[in-house]
C-alpha cells in the first residue's frame, strides 16, 4: 500500500504539500509471496543501525569507513545526523519508509529498544513512515488504510496489466476486473499476484483467478502470520486454534469459553489479537461484541496444531467441550427472567447468568456474568447483580469491585448501596458497611432490613462488637413490618440471634 502511495505521488496522482527531496524505503521483509508461493529472501537480523548505514551509503560512498561500524545505534545515527548536515540535507526534506518493522525485533526488549531507536531516527534524520503487522512502542499517528473498493482495485489491474504486458488484462472489460478485485477481497497483494499470474504466459484470467485462489489457500497465510505466530506463547496459539476449529467468527461468549478451556484470560487473548494486526478483528454487531478471523489468518490455522507434552491440541475433546457448553449458554439465554431488577438483564449472558443462579449453580453465574458485563459494560443493574452473586461464592473482594461501578452508575439508587453495604458487612468494614446502608436508608431502602446488614459488620469486625451487634437486632425487629416477606425476615433474624447472644 506505500509503494503504490508513493508511486500515485510521484506520478502526480495524490495532491501532496510537503515534498522531500529525498525519500529513502528500506524493507525488513524477510519471505515474499508471489507467482513462485512463499519465498524465503533473507535471513539477516535486520536493525535501525543497518538502515543508517545504507543511508550513509547512497549519500557518500558504498565503502564506509570502520568508525560507522564501531558505534551503537543511537551513535550511528548521531553520525548520519552529522553527515546529513555537512550535505545540508535537514531533517524535514528527508522521507524514510521502513517496512515491515516486525521483523526487526523478536522479544519485548528488542520491541522497547526499536522504538527508541526509531524516535531517534525520526528525531535527527528525517521523517519517517513505518509499516508493521505487529502494534509498535512508537508515538505516531497511525493511518488507517481501508479496505479498496471495486473501482480502485479495478484500477490497479488496469495499471499493473499495462506494465506487466498482459493481453488479458488489457481486453477485459471494467466490470470484469471490478468482479475480479471484488473477489479477491480488493486485497492488493492478491491483485497483484493475480496480474502476475495472468501475465505469464498469456494465461486467461479464470485460470489466473483459480491459481491466485489455491496459493492463497496454500501458503499466503504463512507469509502474513509467520512472524506473528512466533511470537505468541502456547497457550495463546491454542486459544487461536481452538477458535479456529469453531468456525471464523465468534460472539463474546465463544470466545470466552475457548479461553477457559485452555485457561487464558480474554484480556490476554483480546491483547494478542489487536497486537498482531490482521490476525482477526473486533466489531459489534446490534451491541454485541463480536470477533472475526481474517480469511487468511483461518486458513493459516485450520489444519494446524500445537504440541504439548506429545499431545496434539486442540483435541476433539476440547472442541466438543466448547460446543457442549455454548449450547448450553444458548439455551440458558432464552429463559424468562422474573427478578426485581429486569433491567439488568438486557443481554442472552446476562440472562443465562440468571437462570444459573436460580438453579444453584453460582460458579456458571459468575462465568455468564463475566460476558454480560463484558456487552453492557454501562449497565449498573447488572454490575449490582453481579456483586450479589459473587457475595454468596464468598468472593468478597471481587464482589466488591463490581458493586463498587453499580454504585458510580446508579449513584442513586438505594438498591445499589444496600448491596455494597451488604458486601462490606461481610468483610467486617463497619465504617464503609454503616455508610453505605445509610445512604440506602435515605434513598428510600426499609430501616429495619439496613440495621440487620449492619449486624454482620459488627459480627465479622476484628474484634467483633457484640452489643452493638444486637442493638442492630433489636431496631430491626422492632421496626419490621407484617408484611408478606416477615417470616424470611424473621429466620435471618433467628440465625443472627444465635450468634450475638
């Protein structure tokens, strides 16, 4: 895409301000892929200092002196700096493209130092444009390159026929090529493969098409995703595959349970993928989170597998494991949801969550509510109940958490606040416990249910205040009312009696 950018700009085709008088490209590329499949062109671990020393090259001589290869990095291009000056070539009449930087750093150290190394470029030598698969350390402005449409891609065959010869290309007709480019997803490093394929030896553009389309299938992926895949753990691969056996695109769920499986954590595995650009992408669809595997990147992993201790994984185990328990979610989302507080129930995980809950099974609660949180992430209701559910696994800091972003997302609503004051009682934090229940009180919460959660703090308190426990009691009895919801009261009242007299 900047080669062609850069050609559109010399020819004179993109309306430009700034021109440079020079402009330097310098591939990291190590594979290419073309008529000939994947092609490996390099092995040399490429840096910023190499990139230096062929600026260094073209401006002076092919022959440096030993001092440019006795310097590190930051000196080198101290150096070029100097150079660069001495020819009255300044920093702003300098465009420097690197390509495929991904290649030039192979841990988080090398990621770290690739940076520093290119702001130091950017900061002495020129201007500098970098294409990368992988999410660079660097502060620039990333430049978002949308998908061709049928006409540019239609363009492009035109142009690239012209060059290569091709008398295919030249008698088609534009909607041929347009039908042609919209197939090959108007991706240009298929186009042009396409042009190519078409070009030798005359072939017709079918056969182009269907050559084009088995190499992709064949080894494409390997050239995008190599690198890629090198640099993920294990698990992390296996998560990958494992999605891969269940199909190109996932909802939140899916998703989830593939990592459970192979026991990663969705923020691990959602980091993975936007890091390694074009391994899949992330979109909501009618507000659901939804991610989907780039064709290529699914190719690449279908019939891949990873090996652990002699074992192949994903086993068949791990994907009907998967299947099992998405079914399940499926049919957990559709139950009808009788609860207090429906409107935290907007999403089918959060409703599944529900219908867990009901039936016992808190730990598959917990696991629904972690999706449902994940699609309505502005839904206090839904944090509230969450919190609850955990305060009855006895994860209390966990609970706390997530009734702690109830309460800033219902600020107020009583429910909210009875349910942290709840959760802190549990913990023994009478002052925060006190606070809480109050606020509930004032926001419309009955009393005598506020004065019994404040027992609880005083019961789990280090040391524990049993007088004041049982004046909570006692207000509480006294304040109840008759009503339909007394003998409930009353055997919570009764358990709480036992252990403050």
């Amino acid at each position: 895409m900047v080669v062609e950018f850069l050609h559109r700009w010399l020819e004179g085709k993109t309306d430009i301000q700034w021109r440079p008088e020079i402009i330097t490209f310098y591939t990291a590329k190590k594979t290419r892929w073309g008529l000939s499949g994947l092609e490996q062109i390099s092995v040399q671990e490429i840096g910023v200092a190499d990139v230096v020393l062929d600026i260094a090259r073209m401006l002076t001589t092919p022959k440096l002196d030993r001092s440019w290869f006795e310097k590190d990095p930051k000196e080198v291009v101290q150096k070029l700096g100097t150079l660069q000056s001495e020819l009255e070539i300044t920093r702003d009449n300098h465009l420097i493209i690197l390509d495929n930087t991904e290649t030039m750093a192979n841990n988080d150290a090398d990621v770290r130092a690739l940076a520093t190394q290119v702001n130091e470029l950017s900061r002495r030598i020129g201007r500098v444009i970098l294409t990368s698969r992988r999410r660079e350390l660097i502060e620039a402005l990333p430049v978002q390159t949308e998908n061709w449409d049928d006409d540019e891609g239609a363009e492009f065959l035109r142009k690239r026929g012209a060059t290569l010869r091709c008398n295919s290309i030249a008698q088609a007709g534009v909607s041929t090529l347009k039908r042609y480019s919209r197939q090959l997803i108007s991706k240009p490093i298929a186009l042009e493969v396409f042009v190519q394929a078409a070009a030798s030896q005359n072939n017709g553009l079918e056969a182009a098409f269907q050559r084009v389309q088995k190499m992709q299938r064949q080894d494409l992926g390997q050239f995008l995703y190599e690198d890629a895949w090198g640099r993920l753990t294990s698990d992390l691969r296996r998560v990958l595959l494992l999605m891969s056996r269940l199909g190109d695109s996932h909802d939140q769920y899916l998703f989830q349970l593939c990592c459970q499986r192979v026991g990663v954590t969705v923020a691990a595995a959602s980091e993975a993928i936007e890091e390694s650009r074009g391994i899949g992408s992330f979109s909501r669809i009618e507000g659901a989170p939804q991610i989907t595997l780039s064709p290529e990147f699914y190719n690449y992993c279908v019939e891949r597998y990873e090996i652990t201790d002699g074992k192949r994984e994903p086993t068949d185990d791990d994907v009907n494991w998967v299947k099992h328990r998405y079914q399940q979610f499926l049919t957990s989302a559709e139950a009808k949801v009788n609860d207090r507080a429906l409107q935290a129930f907007r999403t089918p995980a959060a409703r599944a969550a529900w219908k867990s809950f009901n039936e016992g099974n808190y730990p598959e609660a917990c696991n629904y509510y972690e999706s449902a949180v994940l699609e309505d992430a502005e839904n206090g209701w839904l944090f509230d109940r969450y919190a609850y559910t955990l305060m009855r696994t006895r994860q209390l800091d966990a609970a706390l958490e997530q009734s702690r972003k109830a309460t800033r997302l219902l600020p107020e609503e009583a429910d909210t606040y009875f349910t942290r004051g709840m959760i802190e009682s549990r913990i023994g934090d009478i002052a925060n416990a006190v606070e809480h229940l109050d606020k509930a009180e004032a926001l419309g919460k009955s009393k005598h249910l506020c004065e019994l959660q404040k027992t609880y703090a005083y019961i789990n308190a280090e040391p524990q205040d049993l007088i004041a426990a049982q004046g909570c009691v006692e207000r509480a009895l006294r304040l109840a009312p008759k009503d339909r919801f007394y003998s409930r009261f009353m055997e919570e009242v009764t358990r709480l009696q036992r252990r403050v007299y």
